[in-house]
C-alpha cells in the first residue's frame, strides 16, 4: 500500500466549513476538471452522510485521476498519542497530520482554534481536512484559510507551544537563529546542517531566519527519515514513522551521525563506551506531559526509555525541576536524578566524595561529568574508572590503566589469565558491566571479591537463578549466565540448568565453544527438529548469531532475554515472534505454502511442542487432501487442478503435487514455492493468473499454441469465429459461446481425444436440432428444421449433421468438414460448388453417393446440372437435398408448360409454369392434349401420347437442364400411329427440334388424332 501525499488532502475538507453563499471555486477545484458545487455538497450546507473528510478523500487517493498525484489514505495519518482508536488495516505510515478525532489533545499542546476564519462551527471541536484548508479559495496556496508564512496555522491551534522559555517543556520557537549563534558560537553550527545533503527535503527550515514549528516538522508526507524524499512525488517510498513528522532523523545513524538535534546544536552524545545514547534518548522536543505536572528544563524526558549493549531501562521517572546548577539534580534521594535513570552511582573507596552525596547536583558533578566532553557526553574527566585499576584488570601489571587493584597481586591473582577481559572487554570480548558481578560492594575499601553481595536484578539471577560466590574456591554457581539458557517447559515455564563455572584464577579461555553452557546442537523443545532440518542458529538468532560457532552481538547473548530475531533471507522474511505464547506467524517455515508462502499453518507451532509443527501441520497431506477435507490446499487453483471435475484431475495422492512442485529434502520449507520449469507452460502456454477466480476461456487452451496435457494437444479451431458457430450474425447469438453446446462444469480433460466433449445435448443431431428447429434462436427460415440426409437409398433419413459439417469451422462454406469419406472437400461455391467436372469426380456430393441418378462418385458429368444445385435440392424437406417436389413431373418444368403470358389457376393448369423456351408452351392448353385439371400426380398419364411412346425411360427422359429444344423427344404413342413401328419424325411432325434459338414449332399429321396437318404447334414460333 501507498502512503503520502500530505500536501493537498485537507484542501478538499474544508466544503462545509464555508457560508452558503455561492461564489467561484478557484481551480482545480472548480469546472476546469469538471467538479461542481453537487460533487461535493448535498443540499444547501450540508454534506449528507458524506462527511467533511471523506468528501476530500473522494479524489485525495491513490489512483484517482482529479487529485490521485496528492493522495492519502487513513495508514498515512499520524496518531502518536493513540488518540484515534479506529482500525486501520495493513502498514501504518503516519505521515501526514491528523485530520480526524478531537481538536483538543494535550499531549501535542492542541487546544481549538482561535482564529475566526479556522474556527468554522460546523468543525467544531474536531479536526477535519477544511479547518486548515478552503477547497473554493486558493488565493493563500494551498487552498489555506490564513496566512501561515510564520507558521500561523500551527500556533494558532498549538498556541500553548509559542514560547521561548524551554521551562515550560516545550521547544523554543520564534527565536532568531543568527542571534542565537552569535551569543553561543561553541554550542549551535553556523547554520544547521542536513543530515542528508543529498536530499533536500531533510534540511531544517528556518522560517525568515526564526527557528519555529516547521523548521522541525511537515505537515504532510513527513516520515522522520532523512533517506526520503518528504513531498507527494516520493509518496511511495516514504517509510512508517512514529508519527511525530519530523523533517529528519531522530537519531542518527551512529553516535557521530547528525540527528535533528546537532542538526543545530554542537554538543557530543554519551557514547564514551560505545553505549550509543543519543540526543533524543534523553531529551524531547515537547516534554510537558499535561498531566498536571511541572516540566523538567532543558527538554530532559521525564520518563527514560534507553537501549544500550550494556543493557536497557524503561520506564525510568526524572524529575529535573531546576535550571541552577547549583539546584538541578543529577541525583537525588528518591533516585529520580536525571542520572540515575541509567546509573547507579558507585560510592566509597577511591570515588569522589561527591558520588556519596545523598543529592548532588549540577553543579557538584560538573567537576568531572560534562555536556561538552568530547570523548562522550558526561564521561568522566582524567582517568575515569581505570585509573586505579584496569576497566576491567586484564594485565598482570599493578594500578591502571589496565591492571589490578591494590591486594590483587598479594592474593596471587594474575588478570592476564582471569575471565575479567572476557566478561567486560568490549569488541570482540563481552561488556558486561561491574555491577552485574559486583552490585552491592564497598568500593574502595572492600575487596576483589564482592561478588554478588546484591545479585538481585542482576543478569545472573535471571529466572530464578540464585547466584554464589565462593570465595575460597573463587568460582560462582547457581548463575544464569552460565546455564543451559532456561529453555521452557510444556507450560511455558522457564526451568534453568546450571553449569559448572571454570574457576575464575587462570579461567581465561576454558570456555572455548557452545557446547560449555547449552548443548552445541540443543536438543531442546524444538531446536532438534530445526537443526536436523539443516537450518542454522542464525536463522532464528540472527540478532546475536552470524553461524552456528560466531557470536555476532555479545549483548544480546547470556543477557537474561531469549532473543529471537528472524535474518532477512527468504525463508524467515517478516517471520514474527510472539514470546508469550512461544509461536511464530507470517512464518514461510510454517506455512500452507500460500500468499507468497506465509499463508497460516493448519496448526499454530508451538516451539515447546515439537509435533506441532510435524508433516501436515503445515499444508495438508496425502491422502487427506480429497476435496471433501478441511485440511485441502484451497488456495489459488489448487482444488481446480487437483480434484476439479472440470479441470486437470490431477488426483489426491503426493505426485499430485510433484506434477508441478520441484520437491526435495533441500527444498522443502526453503522460502520459495519451487515449481518445475515446465510445470505450467504445457498446460498453459500463452501463461495464467494462479490467484485468478475467472475460468478460463476456451481458446486459451484450444489455440494456436495449444495445451499439452499428458501428450495430447487441444484441438486448435482456428475457424471458429470467422467461419464456425462463433462467427457473428443473428443464426449465432445462440451458439457463439462455447458453453451453448458445452457443459463447462463436466469432465473435460481425459487420456485421449473426443471422450469428454461435454456436450449439453447427446451427440448425434439431437443437439443442431435445439437451435435450428427454434426460431428464437436461428431466425432465417432457410436455416430453420433442417433435414437429415438418408444414407439407403429409398431409406429414413439417418445421417449425423457432423457426417458432412464442423460447427468448429473450416476453410469451406456452410462449415462444410474439409475431409469427408476419407477424402478432402474444397467448398467455396454455393451455386457450382457441389460436384466436380473432372477426375476423379469427387465433390462434396460425390463423395458419398453410388446409387443416384446423376452425380455418382467417379461417374463422369451426364448432362444434369451442375449449379443451381440448391434451387432443385434444398437442405429442407423430407431428407437432405431430396429433388424439389419429390421429383415430381414440374421439378424440372411447368406441368404442363404454358405459353408465356398464360394464365392459369385452381382447374386450369394450377401447376404449369411458363415454357421454358420460346414456342414450348404452345398447344399443351388444349384441353384435348393436356386435361386443365392435371396434376404433378398424374404422372406420365398425360405426357405420353406424344412423349416417350409411352415409357419412362432414361434414354427419353433424361432430366438433364435446362431444358431445351434438342431434348425434347415427340415420339406419339403407338395407339396413335398408322404405322406403329415409325418414329413421329419429319413424316409426322414439322417443327425443328434445334437450341440456339434456331427451334421452329410444326404441325403434326399422319396420326389417327391428326390426319392432316393441325395447326402450328405454337403461333410464337
């Protein structure tokens, strides 16, 4: 999630602070980017269930075009003090001021508004974006109700904070910094320094030369970082804070980095022993807890909260009432000193009688214990605490500044070969501080073995362990630091082991590997599981590990705290550690392999119970994995690919997840969800989204780069949508889906081609027949209750739609198949498309047919038509492409032929259509020739008194089209003839049977019906 954006977000919020009063917006808030008074407003001055706030967050975020460049969302608003209780989700940044909540908190010295133009009542004693900022007025940029070129806004509202007098626990403002560097050259720089000279954004602002609110903080988009850009362009990059949106860093990277106090101020920090205490660790800026209480001077904490390798304090009470040094206390009976919070103050033997002082003040310090001391704020001035002897004794030498005290030597001591450099080194050795050891002793006048006469609070008594010295013996036992670490039991509780302690006289190396204290492989709670794992120490101790034999950080080791700090590899990235309850969460350790491997485990693991975290604590299991478990790996894909009915199947057994996971000893629980490199691209090729919650198209597997599942390809219908029932038109609406003919949710992905089509409808034409017999779905009637072709002749019409079609598409019209009969169909002509002319004669048509009259396969053209075919054949009917009238006597020409412009009706030739070429009509009007009441039905009856003689043979009536002259046989009946072994021929009938036009009609004479020459058989002719 994104966080900035600070700059512009209260501009909007000021909508309903204003009068009711209409007046211009000043852009961009007005019609420039298209807003009006109703973006914002309901009804006259109110804002609805809207709200001040979330009115400006309407466009103030992430991703909205009007204002998403200035963005801000409730993870950037600053609550240090807790004061908005509300749940906020995801990385709290805490970047840009308040804009929710009460306008009076004390704790950040803000009381309401005074200024009348801020002191809108309908914001009253609330913050919200429009107290600061009027979305319709720009004349004060940004869009600000007031001034605030010395910072006016701020004071206004933090009016308890506009004080020079650091007395009252807060910052001085106001005050002029050159004159302040004039009257203090040795304690303020020239001029502030940047922490980061490379960044702008990280200087201190002086406003007109005066050091005031905003020369420490922003407003919006202010992490306390240094490395940050503090403006909306960096607003992804900008880093959580503690919300007080500083300018820079409150402390500095090291001891000698700058921090935003010597950003000013020259003074050192308290680092004379590498402690690291830091400005901030001791001083704030706004110290005036409102609690009723005085202040302490100089900004000094009332409560110290200080981590150092020497150990920690938290929580510790200062009260530091007086600037005097001679009244200021440094210690005080109550031990509430400013230094007592992290010191106990040694007193007796050769310490300065001041240090027995029951209070001391500013002043009775100052001797030795200076601000300004270079070598670390208030350490001790000459020799310090190795003037006597060694810090520690580590030389076998009398007196410091490394040797032993007075009576070491007598007591035949050698500090060269003694543990105590070891124990309070530094570097490479330990820093463990005197008083763990030897709390509780007269310093001075005792002697160098009072050990732990006060052990109480001490690391060596840490849970329950009860430290002794014997003198005699010089050894200690019964101590923490040398046990076996206090592993937990089953009940959470601490049970420490003790060890035995080398003695301390020549101690010095005796300890020389892990194995002295606690086991160098423990085998304790869960450490054997881990290890046996291959997974080192520093993977959960990487604060105080490097490897499984280097201490990386002595302070965190044998200091009384079970450190356990994930490392920033992979596999324990964002590992989170709750001490309490002994359980690690956001783990890729334990995890159900989800969510970038952190989703949760089906078992918390607990590290005192080593079978919480066994196989299938984790994810599920084989054979536990079936779709009907609780434990199955629901996420993403995984029950799709695994038990899906319409996906891969892949089964519930263990090499159902090694049909995509890369699993081995090395990489399991390794912080990578390992897959096999080929694991997604054969089934997916053209890539998926594993968190996707969409099915996936089709086409995405049947393409041109198709999926291979178990060596099979998905058929690629690459015509589908150009020439198959994918293709656009209103015959398609209610097949261009896949899921119209197949069932998305049935089995699909088998060992072999064609055996789980998922067809909604059984396969044979039962399922064409759904939309082409509705004419809701397939509107054009020619397309409408297609017939199916026979396969006998004389037989019921059989055949399968998918015998001749492809509703997948091909390269052929009419989704003609491209192979059929086993040979290949080229269809690309509706008229002339059907047969072929040439060897092998193989066209559509023929391919099939053996027992047809015309058109049979190999069977050379024989004179019948070869385009027009649908005008004769139609895919409607009784069968498939049955001739037009069942081949009925006016399939082919009128019965009779008429002459053009004839006439005819119900009794009068009700089926004669017009002559087919001139002449041809003629006399067939004579009632004695054609009877007018003839139907198709009568058949032959009426034609073969002068056709055929009387036969329907194949040699007289061909049906070859058109019809034409040279194809017409008179051959009267032999009943007719006075000779009925003659042709009617030149002798019987005169007219000119010729094509080309050249056709004449005759008479026809020397039959029994004609004995003379009748009239010309046409007057048209």
């Amino acid at each position: 999630m994104s966080y900035g954006a600070r700059g512009l977000l209260a501009a909007l919020l000021v909508s309903l602070s204003l009068a009711a009063t209409a007046h211009a917006i000043d852009p961009p808030h007005g019609a420039v980017v298209g807003l009006t008074c109703s973006t914002c407003h309901s009804t006259h001055a109110t804002l609805g269930t809207t709200g001040y706030n979330n009115m400006c967050l309407n466009c103030h975020r992430p991703g909205v075009p009007l204002a998403g460049t200035r963005p801000f969302t409730m993870a950037d608003m600053a609550n240090p003090f807790g004061t908005y209780t509300g749940t906020r989700v995801g990385t709290i940044y805490q970047t840009s001021h308040a804009w929710r909540g009460s306008d009076t908190v004390p704790q950040a010295g803000a009381l309401p508004a005074q200024d009348p133009t801020l002191a809108s009542s309908k914001a009253a004693g609330m913050l919200t974006c429009s107290r600061c900022h009027d979305p319709h007025n720009n004349t004060i940029r940004p869009y600000l109700r007031i001034a605030n070129d010395r910072d006016q806004l701020c004071l206004d509202c933090h009016r308890v904070r506009n004080t020079t007098d650091h007395t009252r626990g807060t910052h001085p403002v106001n005050v002029d910094y050159a004159a302040a560097v004039a009257a203090n050259p040795a304690g303020f720089n020239p001029a502030p320094v940047n922490s980061n000279p490379a960044n702008p954004t990280a200087a201190m602002r002086l406003v007109n030369g005066a050091v005031l609110c905003s020369t420490c903080h922003g407003v919006h988009y202010t992490d306390s970082n240094s490395a940050t850009f503090d403006n909306h362009s960096g607003y992804d990059l900008l880093k959580p804070s503690a919300g007080y949106l500083l300018r820079t860093d409150l402390r500095g990277a090291s001891a000698t980095a700058p921090n935003i106090c010597t950003n000013c101020h020259i003074k050192p920090n308290h680092n004379g022993r590498g402690q690291n205490v830091q400005c901030a660790d001791c001083h704030g800026g706004h110290v005036d807890l409102a609690d009723g209480s005085v202040p302490n001077v100089f900004l000094v904490n009332r409560y110290m909260n200080v981590s150092t390798i020497f150990g920690a304090v938290r929580a510790k009470a200062v009260f530091l009432p007086y600037t005097a040094a001679a009244r200021r206390p440094y210690k005080d009976v109550n031990g509430t000193g400013v230094c007592q919070a992290c010191h106990v103050v040694p007193t007796g033997g050769n310490y300065p009688a001041e240090h027995s002082l029951p209070t001391a003040a500013a002043a009775d310090c100052a001797v030795c214990h200076t601000h300004g001391n270079a070598s670390g704020a208030f350490s001790a001035a000459g020799g310090g605490c190795n003037s006597c002897h060694g810090y520690p004794p580590k030389a076998n030498t009398a007196g410091g500044p490394d040797g032993m005290a007075a009576g070491y030597a007598s007591a035949g001591v050698n500090e060269a070969t003694t543990p105590h450099k070891r124990h309070a080194g530094g570097g490479s050795d330990y820093s463990i501080a005197c008083d763990q050891c030897h709390r509780g002793n007269s310093h001075g006048t005792g002697t160098f073995q009072d050990v732990f006469k006060s052990p109480a609070g001490t690391v060596a008594a840490s849970f329950g362990a009860t430290p002794t010295y014997n003198a005699a013996a010089r050894t200690c036992a019964a101590v923490y630091c040398h046990s076996d670490g206090a592993p937990r039991n089953g009940t959470l509780t601490p049970v420490m082991t003790a060890k035995t302690v080398p003695a301390w006289p020549n101690g010095a190396g005796t300890i020389t590997g892990c194995g002295s204290c606690h086991d160098a492989s423990p085998a304790t709670n869960a450490h054997a599981a881990h290890l046996a794992k291959g997974y080192g120490c520093a993977l959960c101790h990487s604060a105080t590990v490097s490897d499984n034999t280097t201490i990386s950080d002595r302070s965190k080791h044998a200091d009384g705290i079970k450190t356990v700090a994930f490392g920033s590899v992979p596999l324990t990235a964002g590992t989170s550690w709750n001490a309490a309850t002994a359980t690690c969460a956001a783990s890729k350790c334990h995890s159900d392999g989800t969510g970038g491997s952190t989703g949760a485990p089906l078992v918390t693991p607990v590290w005192t119970n080593p079978a919480t975290g066994k196989c299938g604590s984790c994810h599920a299991t084989s054979p536990t994995i079936a779709s009907t478990s609780p434990q199955t790996i629901a996420t993403g894909l995984h029950s799709t690919h695994l038990t899906g009915v319409y996906g891969a199947n892949l089964g519930t057994a263990l090499t159902a997840c090694q049909s995509c996971h890369d699993y081995s000893t090395a990489k399991h629980v390794n912080g990578t969800v390992d897959l096999l490199a080929t694991a997604c691209t054969g089934c997916h090729p053209l890539g998926a989204n594993w968190s996707t919650t969409a099915r996936l198209a089709c086409t995405t597997c049947h393409a041109a780069t198709p999926s291979v599942i178990g060596g099979i390809a998905a058929p690629y219908k690459a015509n589908f949508t150009t020439t198959g029932h994918g293709q656009a038109g209103v015959n398609y609406a209610a097949s261009r889906a896949c899921e119209n003919c197949h069932n998305p949710n049935a089995p699909h992905i088998s060992s072999a081609l064609g055996t789980t089509m998922r067809l909604t409808l059984p396969d044979d034409n039962t399922l064409c027949a759904s939309c082409h017999n509705d004419p809701t779905k397939v509107p054009t009637p020619s397309r409408q209750n297609l017939a199916s072709h026979v396969t006998v002749k004389g037989g019921t019409p059989t055949s399968d739609c998918k015998s001749c079609h492809d509703v997948h598409g091909t390269t052929n019209l009419s989704m003609v198949k491209g192979s059929i009969n086993g040979k290949a169909i080229t269809f690309g002509n509706l008229s002339s498309g059907f047969v072929k002319t040439v060897a092998p004669y193989d066209g559509l048509c023929q391919v099939c047919h053996t027992q047809t009259n015309h058109y049979r396969a190999g069977q050379a053209p024989d004179g019948h038509p070869t385009k027009n075919c649908l005008s004769c054949h139609s895919h409607q009917g009784s069968f498939a492409f049955q001739p037009v009238g069942g081949g009925t006597c006016d399939s082919c020409h009128g019965y009779p032929p008429l002459p053009a412009g004839y006439v005819n009706g119900a009794g009068n030739y009700a089926a004669g259509k017009p002559e087919d070429y001139l002449g041809g009509g003629g006399a067939h009007t004579v009632a004695r020739h054609v009877p007018k009441a003839a139907v198709p039905a009568d058949g032959w009856s009426n034609c073969t008194i002068c056709h055929g003689n009387g036969s329907l043979a194949p040699t007289t009536h061909t049906m070859v089209l058109p019809v034409t002259p040279s194809k017409i046989t008179v051959d009267v009946s032999d009943r007719y003839k006075f000779n009925h072994t003659l042709p009617l021929g030149s002798p019987q009938y005169s007219g000119k049977l010729l094509d080309g036009g050249a056709n004449a009609t005759g008479s026809c004479y020397n039959v029994n019906c004609h004995f003379k020459a009748s009239k010309k058989w046409s007057t048209a002719r």
